[in-house]
C-alpha cells in the first residue's frame, strides 16, 4: 500500500476529562458565534457529532431561567451582530438577511431578558436552606481535617484545665 491508500489510524478513545475538555471548547466556541460546520471542522468530527455533543449536553444541564438563558443568547447574538455588520460595511448583500435575522432575535431576547425574577419566600427558603447544606458540610470538612469525630454538643471545644486552676 502507498500513502495515499494506507487508511489513517484509529483515533484515540477519549477519557471523560478530554472529552470534558472537548466539550467545553465546543460551547466556547458557539459562543462566540461559530456555525457547527466550522466548529466540526476544527474538532475534526462531523457536523452531526458535534450537534450530539451539544444536545447531550443541554440535557443533562438543568435549564436556566428564562433571564438568564435570555442573556446568554444576548451574548451569542451580539457577535454574530457585530460579524454581520461588517460584512455589510464591506458592500456584501448577502449579509443583510442574517443580519436582519440577528436584529429580530436581539428584540426577542432583550423581552425576556428584561423580565424581573420575583425573589419569594419560597425561593429565599430554597437558598437557606442550600446555603445550610454548605455550611454542614464545610463543617463536616473542618471536623474530619481537624480529626475530630463529632460536634462538641455545646458548640464550642472542649477547655483541657491547666495547672493554674488546681491551685
């Protein structure tokens, strides 16, 4: 076989910390506004695979509230604004239809983006109540580090009497 008929060999399986590495590059990058095909072919993966990838992981995550994701596409969209705009400075026509796309989703975004989230009792008792968790366990951490095995039930250490009181 000649080199151009030898088949390439075998890409390495990656382990869960270089596909993390993957992944995040491939967010990075969408984030900046990268179409898929680009991003598919810097990754040397197929356009498809990277959209998996993506779907997967926007599963997996829990969803964001609607202001927050609101101005996470703000974001993404305001580069794709900026990219748009100078190809249209640079006398391409054919940027005014994505670029009049990108407008159309600004305003829809900055709708969503802009409603208020109602902080409530119950969302003031979730926090406590997750701010308690960290607390107990920070807790936990300090106790196992310091090598003690449970909360002194007064709260505070235990005083070893010195030589000065038995006097």
């Amino acid at each position: 076989m000649d080199a151009q008929t030898a088949p390439e060999p075998a890409r390495r399986r990656l382990n869960p910390y270089t596909k993390a590495l993957r992944r995040e590059r491939i967010f990075s990058r969408l984030r900046l506004g990268w179409p898929y095909a680009e991003i598919a072919r810097e990754e040397r993966l197929s356009e498809r695979r990277v959209r998996k990838i993506v779907s997967d992981a926007v599963r997996r995550q829990t969803v964001d509230d609607a202001p927050d994701h609101a101005l996470l596409q703000l974001v993404r969209l305001e580069g794709a604004q900026a990219l748009a705009a100078k190809a249209i400075d640079a006398g391409e026509l054919r940027a005014i239809a994505p670029y009049l796309k990108v407008l159309d989703g600004l305003d829809r975004y900055q709708k969503a983006g802009a409603t208020k989230h109602v902080y409530d009792d119950a969302a003031r008792e979730r926090l406590l109540a997750k701010m308690s968790r960290i607390a107990d366990r920070l807790e936990a951490r300090a106790r196992k580090a310091a090598g003690q095995g449970a909360p002194d039930p007064i709260g505070g250490a235990a005083e070893l009497s010195s030589g000065a009181d038995a006097g």
